[in-house]
C-alpha cells in the first residue's frame, strides 16, 4: 500500500459516533415494531386463523365419495350435518370431513388413513442446499395435503428463516421462546426438552408444528457434539404413536441438523429447478450427501431409507431450455426424478405473499383457470409422494 493510501486511512474520520453493532441492533428493533404493527393491522390479536370451508363437491373429492353419496349420509345421521353458507349451500370444515371418514370407517376401514399395526412412522426430509429451490413451498403443499387425505401430520421447520413456519401462522420473533424449536429436544446442556412438549397444533387440522427460529444455527456453530445427528431420530421416535408422517423443511445447508433429518428419514425428496445454474453445484452436494450418510452408516447408524426422489420445482413446461434441463435429469437418474413437477405459478406465488398456501386460498381467490391448474398440478405432485409412502406400508397405492 503506498505512503498516500496509508496516510489517508489513518487520517479518515469516523463518519459516526455510534458503533455499528448498536446501529444494527436499533434497526432490527425499528423492523420488529414495525412488523409488530403490520401483523396486528391485518392480524389483530383477537383474530383466529381458521382453515376455509370446503363446499359439498370438494368435500366429497377430498373423502372419495360422491356428490349424492355425501348428501344421503347426512341425511341418515344428523350428526354429520355441516352448517350452510350465506347461499344456503353446506359448508364443511376439516374436522367434519373427517368425522365423516371415521363415520365411514366402522364399516369399510380404508377411509380411515391413519397408520396401521405395523406401518412404520413415514419422515419425509425435503431438502436442498441451494435457496429458493421451491424446498419450503413444497414441503407445505405436501403437509397440507397430506392433512386433507386424513392422514396425522407433523411438520418440522430446521430453515433458522423459518418460512415454513410462517405459513402456518408461526412468527418465530414473537411466537417462538428458547428450546421451542427441534434445537430444544437435541440439546444436552440441562435445557432439554422432550419434542412431545415443543410442538404445537396449527390452524390446520391434522398439522402440528415445530417452529423454526434462529437459535437452530446454534447447532452450526460448535454448540452441539457429533451425536447430536442421532438424536433427530430419537426425539422423533419419542412422537411416532402420535403421527402418520413428519415432513421436514430442512435448511439450505448441509448441516448437523439437516445431516441429522436426513439419518432419520424414510424418503427424501431433494427439490430441484431445472435451471443450468441451479444443477451446477448440484454434484458437489450430492457429493458431499452420500459421503457424511455413508460416514455415518459406516459408524454403525441405523439408515432405512425407503425412497429417494427429484421433485422437479418452478417448473415452466413451455421453456425449452428447462424442458431440456429435465430431460438430462430424468437420463441420468431415471425414475427417482418424480414424473409430476411444482409449476412456476403466479397463484402459487401470490398466496405465499398473502402467508397461504394455494390449498388454504380457495378458488375464489383467483381465476378459475389459473386457480384448478395449479392445484391440479400440486395434487398430482403429492398424490404421488402419497403413493410411495403407501407403497412402504404395503399398501395399494
């Protein structure tokens, strides 16, 4: 460095008093205040988030009866009849589409989704370890429909950004306290606790949730020993009467929390869009993936995998260039690159700005057209995530 630029340097003065940690920390205050405000203007406090209704049609898809069918049972058990909208038309919530499938079940036990002796807790880590990859709108699609087909869900958010939680109405800066997130049930410090009292129910029956929040990047910072990646399972396994499926929102990194949800996991979906520069670092982490799994399979780990899928995401089927980029992946990897892909959607898009999911927005919400295409796309892409953890359990998929 010459004598000038040194000189200059040391004689520059500080253009502020105030030292920068403190700047930053009276920003972040500002920005929560603020936030505090907006959530209370469209959020009071007094408001309860609710799941929409579902009308008759929908209802009956969701339980896999008929139109007429739904109508002639409630008409034989009073039991089951749901309050009707400002039209007169029946409007069914979530609890009484189930109500009716335990209704069902006493006869004909299939309408009933939950586990069955012998069918082991499915644990579905969605991970990659690149941002915006689609990792967390598909892994709430997922939960949520799961939910809708009856099943238990518990849904896990190990992003320290906590967008998953989010979508379930969880604000990790006011909602979540210490150990109130999966950190909480790892840990071994004194400060532990069981995963049965951090979780917490949602707005969506059959959803629990375990929120995410920062204090997960403890776990990446030498907080934690090695055999915290064992512990994952463990504090699952410490739920599992409880639930039919965990879906876990893992960070966008390959940390000891990820390395550990992914050691847990039954299927692991890894989410990929089908841009060039998205699949450039793709080898590295695949890489990277299959040899601390292979480290720790080594070391005695008890792995039991049963399915391993590419979920195609922000997909635009008329680009030729992505068509192409899909087209390599499904050469290379052959049927583990899911046949259904996440579409790049404006609806989808816009319900996550208004904090939903396009399966809470309802149609009403957007043009016909571009509302059913969407969902059509998403119940396609889950329908058949559904049939490989049917196909784990033995089941007619």
């Amino acid at each position: 460095m010459s004598k000038g630029a040194e000189s200059r340097i040391a004689g520059r003065k500080c253009s502020s008093a105030t030292p920068f940690d403190a700047v930053i920390a009276a920003h972040a205050d500002a920005l929560t205040r603020q936030l505090e405000r907006a959530g209370e203007r469209f959020n009071p406090p007094s408001a309860r988030r609710e799941l929409r209704r579902f009308p008759t049609g929908e209802a009956a898809r969701l339980i896999g009866i008929t139109d007429a069918y739904l109508r002639q049972l409630i008409l034989s058990d009073e039991e089951l009849e749901p309050e009707k909208g400002p039209a007169g038309r029946r409007q069914f919530t979530l609890e009484q589409i189930n109500d009716v499938r335990r209704h069902l079940a006493r006869t004909r036990p299939g309408y009933l989704r939950h586990r069955r002796a012998g069918e082991h807790l499915q644990v579905l880590a969605v991970t990659n370890v690149k941002g915006r990859s689609g990792k967390t709108t598909a892994a709430a699609h997922l939960a949520q429909y799961l939910a809708l087909q009856g099943f238990r869900v518990l849904a896990v958010d190990l992003d320290p950004q906590a967008a998953l939680s989010g979508l379930f109405g969880c604000r990790p800066d006011r909602d979540v306290g210490a150990s109130q997130t999966l950190y909480g049930a790892v840990r071994r410090d004194g400060a532990e606790r069981p995963l049965g009292q951090i979780l917490r129910p949602t707005h969506f029956p059959g959803i629990d949730l375990v929120p995410g929040h920062l204090e997960l990047m403890a776990c990446e910072h030498g907080a934690m020993p090695e055999s915290l990646v064992g512990r994952v399972a463990e504090a699952l396994a410490a739920i599992r009467d409880d639930y039919d499926v965990v879906v876990i929102d893992c960070a966008a990194q390959l940390g000891a929390l990820t390395l550990g949800a992914l050691c847990a996991a039954t299927g692991i979906l890894v989410t990929m869009p089908p841009q060039m520069p998205d699949l450039a670092g793709m080898s590295g982490s695949l890489r990277m993936t299959a040899d601390l799994l292979g480290a720790v399979r080594a070391a005695g780990g008890d792995l039991r995998h049963d399915f391993l899928r590419y979920l195609v995401t922000r997909y635009e089927p008329d680009d030729g260039p992505q068509t192409q980029v899909v087209g390599l992946l499904r050469a290379l990897f052959g049927e583990q690159v899911m046949t259904h892909a996440v579409p790049l959607s404006a609806a989808i898009a816009e319900a996550g700005a208004s904090g939903r999911t396009l399966y809470e927005a309802g149609r009403e919400s957007f043009t016909r057209q571009t509302y059913d295409r969407a969902v059509e796309a998403l119940d396609a892409v889950n329908a058949e995530i559904a049939g490989q953890i049917a196909q784990a359990w033995g089941r007619a998929a």
